[in-house]
C-alpha cells in the first residue's frame, strides 16, 4: 500500500497532474527574495522597546537619552500615531478590529496590555545602536494584575483590561467595562426536549492552551516613506491588500498613497495578517527620509505577535440507545488577547458541523486577557472545539460499543443537512470522506502491543472566497504571463497557472506566474482561509477564457470564417467544418502582434459558492505508563478535496496540517508565569514536532466536486489540523484507559492522569 491515495470523480489533462511548481528553482537554490532580503541604499536598522509586563500603567516615556546616542536617526512613539476617529473598524485580515484597538497594539499609549506589547520604535545606522537605543529608553510603569485565562478574565471581580470596553450581550451593548467583549447564541430545536429524548447524556469541561503557528521566518518589513507623500512597504504577508488599508487608515493615509509589496513568505498559517509594526517602520522612515527594516527575533515573534486562543470548553451530548444524536450543547469560551477578536465564532460554527443534530445550543464569549492579541492559525478556532467535541463523541461510542466511524456515518452531515449555526449544506463530502476511512488498510489492520490505541476524530471547515484578480498576456514563443495579487504560501502559483493551462491547453509549465505589489493587481483579498485555489484559481480560470474568446476572434480573422465555427481542443485551434484550417496555440501566438497586437486576458471575481471542508483521521499510538510519553506509531489523513489541482500539494497540505495538528495535541502551548510572561518563548523551549518524531503521514484524497467551482475545488489548506487532537485523545483512551480532557497532551499531563486512574 503507497503512503497516498486519491479517490477521484473526474480527470483532466493538467489539472490533477504533479508538475514541478514555478519558484521550486529559485527557492531551492537560495536566489528567492524574502523581505530580511530587503538592503536599500541608505537602509536604518529599526528596533522597538516593548514591555516586560503583562499588565501595567504607562506613567511616563522619555526618550530624550536615547534620541542623543551618536548613530540614532528616529525615536517614535504612540504620540506619533494620527487620532483615531470613532467607532472606526479596520479590516485584519480573516476578520475586523476596532481601528482604536488595532493602534493601540501597535504602540501602546497608556496601558501595556501584554509582555511584549510595543511601546516605542527607533532607527539607528546599525542593529547595535540601535539596541543601545532602546535601553537608553526610559519607562516608569505602575503595574497591574493581570489576567491570562478565559474563566479569570470572567470571573467577578476580576481586573478590567480594557476600560472602554462594553459587553455585546447577545447583540445588545451592556454598560459598564467587561473583559467579555462579546457573548452570543445559536440555537435551534428544543435543546430541552431534546436531551429527554436521550438515553445516554454525556457533559464534559476542556482546556486548550494558547498555542503559535510557528513559521520559521520571522515578522519583518521594510518602509520608505517617498518625498513624494507615498509610502512603499516591502513585507512578508499573507495579505498584501489588507496590510495598505490597515497601515493607510493606521496614519491617516489614502489607500493610493501606500504601496505593499509582497516578499516571498516563509511560512504564515493565518499569523502573517495582523499588522504589527509596519507603521512604526512608516512612521521612522517619514521621519528620517530613509528606508527603515524591522525584523524580529523569535522571542518577539512569540511574545508579540498573534497566537491562537486559549480556550475553556464545555461540551454536552445526548444519544439514544441505537446511536441517534437527540441533542447537543457547547459553551465556548475562548481568549481574544489583549484586544477583542477570538476566532470564536468560527469554533461555535465547526464545533457540530460533521454531525446532522436536530436539538442545538451553542453559546460562545470572546474574552480578552493579559496576553498578545489572537491571531488567525490554520482553520482558527476550530481545533479547539473539535478537540472537545470529537473526545465527547469517541466516549458516547464507548459507552454504547459502537464502531466510532459507524456512529459518524450515522449521523453525519451529508447534502441539505442543517448545520447548527443555520445554513444548510450544499454538496458535500463527509460520507464519502467517512467511507474512505472505514475502508482503509490502517483501519482494518490489527493494533498489536500493550499499552497501543487507535482513535479517530473528524472535523469541519467553512473555507473562503472573496475577491481576486487575475491578467494573462502571451508571448510570442507560446508561452503566458499570469500576473495574481495572491501570496504563494502552499504552492498557489502552481494550482493556479495550473487551472489556467487546463483552459488553454498548454503545458503548466508554459505559464509564467508572478505575484505582484498592490500598485499592479485589481484588489485580491488574502491568502487564507483555504481561498486561494478557489478564488484566484476562478479569476485565472475567467482570465484564461478571456484570452481563449480572443485568441478564436482573431483566429476568425486570419482564416476569414465565423469565430463560431473555431474550437480551441488541446491546445489546438481548429474549423469546425474545414479540417485543413488548425494551428497550434503557440502558431497564433507568434502571429498576433502582426495580425491586429497583443491580447490581455482579465478577470476580477468576488468568488461565491465556497465549498465545505471535510477531514478525519485515524491515529495510532503507545504510551509509556510511567513517564506518559506518547508516541505516535502510525497516522492517516483522509480529506475531501473537491478536486485536487495539483495531488501532491495537496497531500503536502494534509501532511503539514496534521503534523501542526499532532504538536497542538502533544507538545506545544503558551508556557505562562502567574505574572504572565511567556516562559517558552525560544523553539528550544516551544516544542513543535520534527520528521524525527511523527511516522510518514499516509494520505487518502477524497474527490466530492463543489458544484460552486469550475474544477470543483474545494480549499485544502486549513481541515486537517482539526481532527488530530481529538484522535490522539482518544487513542490515548483506548491504550491506557484515560480521558484527556487539556491539551497539550504532554507527559507529564499524561502521566498524572494514569496515576489519578489508578488510585
């Protein structure tokens, strides 16, 4: 049996082949330009002081010591920052933030919120001076408690964050300052009733730590404020777009006086959003008329930019007798950080959506505490629902001995089920997804030795679309230029000239992508939730039709017959009704400067008809009794793709997802002092897994085409990170007999837990 399977519906001559990807050369061979890259003439080395407490009063900032040092050329402040005008809200990436509260994390003003929180940016000739600056900075603080979890952060009593902050109670604002910046319901059915109707009632209480995506690049960017009034920033983002309306309403810019350009990017899962600390690197530069690079080291990446949430979760589930879910009931609580904006309500929306529920309550909060603002991370806030979830679910089917992938396929989610937020579900793939499991060789071999489980877990997520842009022009020797607004992190410029080729009919490799700055692309929303390959792939898709309509015109002119009468097959035009005229794709091309000029394909979309993401997994595991060690013996992803444009970036993106997935149940977390500080903040100290300590990831790709793509796809990138936690979780029951209720799962957790059982 190979490590990878697919399962597909339909078959095309590019699209679902292996090509080698566009920037692999370049990548591969170091010549990739990535924004600590960035060396202009006259370039200042930028720094910011930041603060060493959780929570604490700013009595005082002087900078006067520090603007002296010989070799400092720019000390900035929060004071520097443009007035926030009210009731303003800034786009953030995968969500909006109070433009008040975006301000305040980049350079705190009165409070510091978090360790780490920025306080002041200088600009010096070198790294060292520059260092030497921030030392010379002097900051008196009055220091206050502070606040790191969910439950304390709601507690009575408990020391308010955020003064101006008030309470959305169910849509209704509540007077008075509250660290609950938003409580909301979804509920259907008679929740009630619906538990009377069980014969088993099973409610369970989880915690998850906060946890980092853990890109191995770090956050940096590099700012040149132009005499001209227009600012051009070098940086590496997910979302180009994103960070010039942030950074434009951020200094009280026009959006066309900033200009981003986006570097090659090593790595981001939802982290490389949030703007951080391009408009200190702005704000330098304006004042010294150079360009000015900021990178941080990984401590500050840590300690300062935006992690996942924490999360406090209580899941309650009813069943009856032969397996039928009657009811279910979840109360999430999850940390936002210092300002509001945890992901969730996108945990209330996945925590039931693979299970077809007739009886629902969800209640969600969005709590802020003591820590870095929340970030996005690889399907945010859905791990940490599913986790609690999906261990609820594994102890139903224990209680009733029911297989755990038969009581899914029971009572799972399929085509016009409800999901529990509202919507109903279009064409989707959890069944055929389920089946793949239930068929597997992992599934159906034996787990010998003592101390081994088996467990799986499934999950749900919504995925995205939103807007994208896309232009190709030809070239004289056939080949095409296709020019995209949308940052390549999982291999994208391949998936979409990929889906550009298949509609020309030319080779992936006659498609030259390129990624440009947002001066030279019609606006393209992010690179994230699992988009990109839907939306940009359409917009090339659109493009490349485009082109092809106007390549058949002009083909129609040079042989002086109806353009109706001309197909495109295989990369071939051709008469319909006369044999004897056909030319290659690469023979027009070389005649259409001369026969009327060059072609421009063009498309702009605002990509509807996002396809639903399903995956589940099959894990297996030993645990060492006396030290609670787990190791993962073997593991297999099952997802459904839609159609997999290019197989193995797809089985990349299942394998990095479930191996993210396995250090979020095993090894990682926020490591916090009762004064909330970071104690991890190195990966020495932050434990992420290597290829030294996971098996080969065996992957089966399941093909349910979305009926809302020209392909069918459905976005890869961020499902299979869910269900992991949970399978391990129950893997590890069925080995030792334990129920891990707080992840991380790590030995020593595993070990007290053992204990406890056996006393």
């Amino acid at each position: 049996y190979s490590f990878s399977e697919i399962i597909s519906e339909k078959e095309y001559t590019v699209v679902g082949t292996r090509p080698v990807r566009h920037d692999g050369a370049d990548k591969v061979t170091g010549r990739a330009i990535y924004g600590a890259d960035i060396n202009h003439a006259g370039l200042l080395h930028g720094r910011i002081l930041r603060s060493v407490h959780a929570h604490a009063r700013i009595i005082s900032i002087d900078t006067s010591r520090a603007e002296k040092l010989p070799g400092v050329k720019a000390v900035v402040t929060a004071s520097d920052l443009p007035k926030t005008p009210d009731g303003a809200t800034i786009d953030y990436g995968e969500g909006e933030m109070d433009l008040y509260f975006m301000r305040q994390n980049v350079m705190a003003t009165d409070k510091v919120l978090y360790t780490g929180h920025a306080i002041a940016g200088v600009a010096a000739v070198n790294a060292h001076i520059a260092e030497e600056a921030l030392a010379a900075i002097e900051v008196k603080f009055e220091v206050l408690p502070a606040v790191t979890t969910a439950p304390e952060g709601m507690a009575d009593g408990a020391p308010i964050i955020l003064e101006t902050l008030q309470k959305n109670e169910l849509g209704e604002t509540i007077s008075g300052p509250s660290n609950v910046a938003e409580h909301f319901q979804h509920r259907f059915g008679d929740i009630e009733e619906g538990f009377k109707q069980a014969d088993t009632v099973i409610e369970r209480q989880f915690s998850t730590a906060m946890v980092h995506q853990g890109y191995i690049e770090p956050q940096n960017v590099t700012a040149l404020w132009n005499k001209d009034g227009r600012l051009h920033i070098w940086i590496s983002t997910q979302g180009p777009f994103e960070v010039r309306g942030a950074v434009a309403a951020s200094l009280d810019l026009e959006v066309s006086q900033v200009k981003v350009t986006p570097m090659e990017i090593g790595g981001g899962f939802g982290g490389k959003f949030p703007l951080y600390h391009e408009p200190v690197a702005a704000l330098l530069s304006k004042k010294t008329g150079q360009p000015v690079k900021i990178v941080m080291s990984r401590k500050e990446v840590f300690e300062s930019t935006g992690p996942t949430s924490g999360s406090s979760i209580k899941i309650k589930m009813g069943v009856t007798y032969e397996g039928k879910i009657t009811a279910a009931q979840a109360w999430l609580a999850y940390e936002a950080g210092a300002f509001p904006g945890s992901p969730v309500g996108a945990g209330a929306e996945c925590v039931f959506a693979p299970y077809n529920i007739p009886n629902v309550l969800i209640d969600g909060y969005d709590v802020v505490v003591n820590k870095p603002k929340a970030g996005a991370y690889r399907a945010p806030g859905a791990s940490n629902a599913g986790f609690a979830a999906e261990t609820v679910v594994d102890e139903l089917c224990v209680k009733l001995n029911i297989d755990p992938i038969e009581f899914r396929l029971q009572n799972g989610s399929r085509e016009g089920t409800r999901r529990p937020t509202g919507p109903f579900f279009p064409r989707i793939g959890l069944i055929e997804t389920l089946e793949a499991m239930k068929s597997h060789p992992h599934w159906n071999s034996p787990l010998a030795g003592e101390n081994c489980g088996r467990g799986v877990g499934v999950a749900y997520w919504m995925n995205g679309g939103a807007e994208s842009a896309c232009i190709i022009t030809t070239n004289s020797d056939g080949t095409i230029n296709l020019t995209e607004g949308s940052t390549d992190i999982g291999g994208t410029r391949a998936s979409v000239a990929m889906q550009a080729a298949e509609v020309l009919g030319i080779a992936s490799e006659d498609v030259i992508p390129a990624v440009v700055d947002t001066d030279s692309i019609a606006y393209t929303s992010g690179t994230g939730g699992s988009s990109v390959t839907f939306k940009t792939g359409w917009a090339a898709f659109k493009a490349a039709n485009d082109l092809k309509n106007q390549m058949i015109k002009r083909a129609s002119l040079i042989w002086d017959v109806e353009k109706n009468s001309i197909e495109l097959v295989d990369g071939l035009f051709k008469s319909k009704v006369d044999s004897a005229l056909h030319m290659t794709f690469k023979e027009l091309a070389q005649q259409l400067n001369s026969t009327g000029g060059p072609l421009v394909g063009r498309a702009a979309v605002n990509a509807t008809g996002v396809g639903a993401a399903f995956a589940g997994c099959i894990a297996d595991v030993h645990v060492d009794p006396d030290t609670g060690k787990v190791d993962v013996l073997r593991f297999t992803i099952v997802q459904d793709a839609g159609k997999a444009i290019h197989p193995s970036y797809v089985e990349g993106q299942m394998q990095g997802g479930a191996v993210q997935g396995i250090g979020w149940a095993l090894n990682e977390e926020y490591f916090m002092s009762d004064e909330g500080t970071m104690l991890n903040s190195s990966f020495l100290d932050y434990r992420m897994p290597t290829s030294l300590d996971l098996p080969m990831i065996d992957t089966v790709i399941v093909e349910v085409a979305n009926p809302g793509h020209p392909f069918g796809v459905r976005g890869v990138g961020e499902v299979s990170i869910v269900p992991p936690p949970a399978a391990i979780a129950n893997a590890i029951y069925r080995a030792t007999g334990v129920r891990m209720e707080t992840l991380p799962m790590n030995p020593g957790s595993v070990a007290t837990a053992i204990a406890e059982l056996k006393s």
